[in-house]
C-alpha cells in the first residue's frame, strides 16, 4: 500500500514538473520582442490633395504585424504626389493612398511660369482634338483704320509653340475617354506673354492652330493683310523633309486692271505725322487778251530734295494728275503792263485749295503764238513744260 502511494506521488510531481516548464518555455516565448518596422504616420487630420512633409506626417516603428501592406517607409515614395482621400491623425499611410493626379494644378505649373485661359468654340478647339500638354499657335484677327478712315482686317500670329494646360478642368488626357468640346483652354505662358494674349483676346478674335510637338522651330510669320491676301496666289502649303516651305510660285494676273489694283494697294503706305506739301507749279496757258486757263503740275526738282521713297513720289504725282480739267482765269484790264514782267505767271509752293488736275487746251510748244497773243514764257520754260507733259501723259496711261 505504502508503495502504490509513492509511486503515485513520483508520478503526479513528474506531470507538475513537465507542466512547469512548459510553461516557462511558453513565458519566455512571449518575453521575447516582435520585430518593428518604421512607417509613415499622420500627425494630423490632411485633406485630399494635400502634400506630405515633415509639418504634417512623420515617421514611427509599430510592430510587423500592425504596419498594412504597401506602408510608407521611405520619404521618396511621396515625392509629386498627394493624398488621394482624408488622412486621419495617427493614421499610417499607405502608397496606394497617393497619386501624383491628385496634386492641386498649381503644383504642377513650372517655376516662373503662367496659367492664361482664353474662350474657345468647338472650331476653335479642333472638335475636340486639344489635348493637356498639345502645343498650338495663336493668331489673332482684328480691325483698325488707316490715316485715309478705310478700315483694314489683318491677322497676326500672337505667340508659338504655347503648351495647353487644360482643357476646361481636364488637365491630364487621360481624365476622359472620347471627344469633349471645350469652352476654355488654358495655355502655359510666361508673364509677358500672358499680357499680351488678354491684350489680342480684347482687341479682336483669337484662333489656335494645333501643331506637332515635334516642330519647335519658330516661323515668324509676317501679319497677313487684305492686300497680301488679294495678292497670293493659291500654293501648296507642304513642307519638304528640312522643314523649309516651298517656294511661292509669282502672283498670276489676269487682266492689267487686276494689275492696276495691285499696283494701287502696294503703293498704298501709311501718312506720316507731318507729310510734306506737294512741290507744284501753276501755269497759265493764254489763248488771247480775254481768255485764259491755269493748272497744276508737279516740281520734280523740289520732290527730288524731299528725300521720300519711291511709294511716295509716286502718290504725289498721282495726287496731282488726279485733278480737274484747267480752270478759265480772266485777264486783267490793264493791258499797259509791261509785259516781260510776265503776269500771267502764277508760281505756286504747294497744292490749292481747289482741285487740280492736268493740263487741258492747246499744247504748250516752243513755237511762237499767233498774232495777238503775247509769248509768256521763255525757252527754258518751254522746255520744262514739254517735260511735264510728258510726264502727265505717262501718269494717265497708268
């Protein structure tokens, strides 16, 4: 009996014994530490769009097994982008919670740089073609007068090579599948250019041309005006594998009056402030005691020392061969002056009131007048006003 009771009592002490260290295996187990890992913590409540820095987030070691998937652990993982949804305080964050289309777009202008938007139609944005980030030229047509009250259309490129920004709030190309027509573009412009874009869209109506982003030479096309545009005629607007345009063929007239036309537009210039009076002489032409015309014509020798352009001289004498037929003058009742006082000559140092115009009547010749006439000018005279005759008779030719 007594050694049933001790083989039991051995028994019962050798479980406790296997129990008790077991159990301190299981203790020393759970003393030992779990592995952390460093992760990126809010520290504060961020809004969607907001960018992480050191005054928002910072980094924290929390157990393996508390950090998600995909936690930040690097600074770099946050460079461009920004929180795709609300960030709660001590929330970690996770990579796939950022997006660099999240970023606000004034992130996204480059440094010393504009956003300019301007109204667009579905033409003037290609039905839809425009895309962020297409390059585009922009013309602009608008109306002024010349110094004669005519008013004249002309179409300038305003700038080249101009990066769009958005199209309407659509700012990557990805954001929309399909066509959209947009009632704005925004355009990437420096300061400078952005004046001068509100300054064309204000002083008439701007058209954007979509071009390659490959093609960044800069054309520098001359203002397009109604004379350059009646005066083109129809080429190939092709560029060979340089990038040079062809050459233009010649203009092709059909008639000499659409020769007369062009002519008149080219000579067409601008008035300056203070132009010259015109350099005429007035003659009067005397057929008898009682009967007389005078008329003007043009002093070549004083136009040669004003020193103007060809365009100039060339509207001045135009000016004064456009005038009317000569006007009768009457003589004088005393028939006692003498007469190499010459009074029937009446120099003139710029153009009349009145209009004037080429000479009419006899010619003007060296031969000696009939009976009862007096000879009013000299030799020299005579000579001069051969020339001027011819020079009128090539004027109304023209």
């Amino acid at each position: 009996m007594k050694n049933k009771s001790l083989i039991l009592f051995l028994v019962a002490a050798g479980f406790g014994l296997v129990a008790m260290l077991g159990v301190m295996q299981v203790m020393e187990a759970k003393s030992e530490k779990e592995p952390v890992v460093r992760v990126l913590v809010a520290t504060t409540d961020i809004i969607p769009g907001g960018k992480l820095d050191e005054t928002n987030s910072a980094f924290k070691e929390v157990p393996r097994s508390m950090a998600p998937r995909g936690a930040v652990t690097d600074r770099k993982q946050t460079e461009g982008k920004a929180l795709v949804s609300r960030a709660v305080q001590e929330e970690i964050i996770a990579e796939a919670k950022l997006s660099e289309s999240a970023r606000p777009p004034s992130d996204t202008i480059p440094v010393g740089m504009r956003v300019a938007t301007v109204k667009v139609d579905s033409t003037k944005s290609h039905s839809g073609l425009l895309r962020p980030t297409d390059r585009v030229d922009i013309l602009c047509t608008y109306k002024l007068r010349d110094p004669g009250g005519q008013q004249i259309t002309s179409t300038k490129t305003v700038l080249e090579f101009i990066e769009v920004f958005a199209t309407d709030s659509l700012r990557t190309t990805g954001e929309s599948d399909g066509e959209t027509t947009a009632k704005n573009i925004s355009l990437i412009v420096t300061p400078e250019q952005a004046a001068l874009l509100k300054l064309a869209e204000n002083r008439g109506e701007l058209h954007l041309t979509l071009r390659s982003k490959e093609d960044t030479d800069v054309a520098d096309t001359p203002e397009v005006t109604m004379a350059t545009f009646m005066n083109t005629s129809t080429v190939a607007g092709v560029r060979d594998k340089k990038g040079e345009k062809k050459a233009e063929e010649p203009v092709k007239t059909e008639s000499l009056g659409d020769f007369v036309a062009q002519k008149q537009e080219e000579v067409k210039v601008e008035a300056a402030p203070n132009e010259p009076d015109i350099p005429t002489w007035t003659i009067m032409i005397h057929r008898g005691k009682d009967d007389a015309e005078y008329t003007d014509v043009i002093d070549e020798e004083a136009l040669a020392e004003l020193d103007l352009d060809r365009a100039k001289m060339q509207k001045m004498r135009a000016e004064v061969g456009r005038g009317q037929p000569a006007t009768p003058a009457v003589a004088p009742e005393d028939t006692d002056a003498d007469a190499d006082a010459n009074p029937w000559a009446i120099p003139s140092d710029g153009p009349k009131d009145r209009q004037s115009g080429p000479p009419s009547g006899p010619a003007v010749s060296g031969e000696s007048e009939p009976d009862g006439i007096e000879e009013i000018f000299n030799e020299e005279d005579v000579e001069r006003t051969k020339e001027i005759g011819d020079e009128l008779d090539v004027l109304q030719n023209f």
